[in-house]
C-alpha cells in the first residue's frame, strides 16, 4: 500500500516538473528563436504564409528542446525524490 502513494508521489512531482521545465523551455527558446533567425518565431507553422523550411525549423528546434527539457526535469525530481544524488551509471 505504501509504495502505491510513492508512485502517486512520483507521478505527480514529475509531472509538475515537466510542464515546470515546457512552459520555461518555450520562453526560452522563443527568445533565442528571436535573437539567432533575426525575427519572431511562426505563431501558426501550419499557417501557408509562413515559409515551409521557417516552419520546418521551428517545429523541429521546438519539439526536441521541449522534450529534452521535459526528460531533464522529470528525471531530476525523480532523482531527488529517490535521495539519489548521483547520475546512474548506464
């Protein structure tokens, strides 16, 4: 019974930490988005106006920084939940 609440636990802190980590992720990316192309990210990437290779771009640098932010953060807070400082060793 007591390890069904350290799953709930897990899960919830986990999932704060990832949408956390998304939505800090987006604004970030969004800035340097800004500061390298030289001009706003697409609002609309399905949008016809926008250029194909523009929202191409912008979905691919999105999606994998999203997930690699969310990865991150989900396995720290479980790391940190666990009392395991350490990375493990693959």
């Amino acid at each position: 019974m007591a390890q069904k609440h350290g799953d709930m636990r897990t899960r919830i802190v986990s999932g704060i930490a990832a949408a956390a980590a998304g939505f800090v992720a987006r604004k970030v990316i969004v800035v340097a988005w800004t500061r390298i192309a030289g001009d706003a990210p697409p609002k609309d990437p399905q949008d016809p106006n926008v250029k194909l290779a523009k929202a191409i771009g912008f979905a691919v640098v999105m999606g994998v920084g999203m997930e690699v932010a969310r990865l991150l953060a989900t396995r720290a807070a479980i790391r940190r939940l666990a009392g395991d400082p350490a990375e493990p060793a693959d």
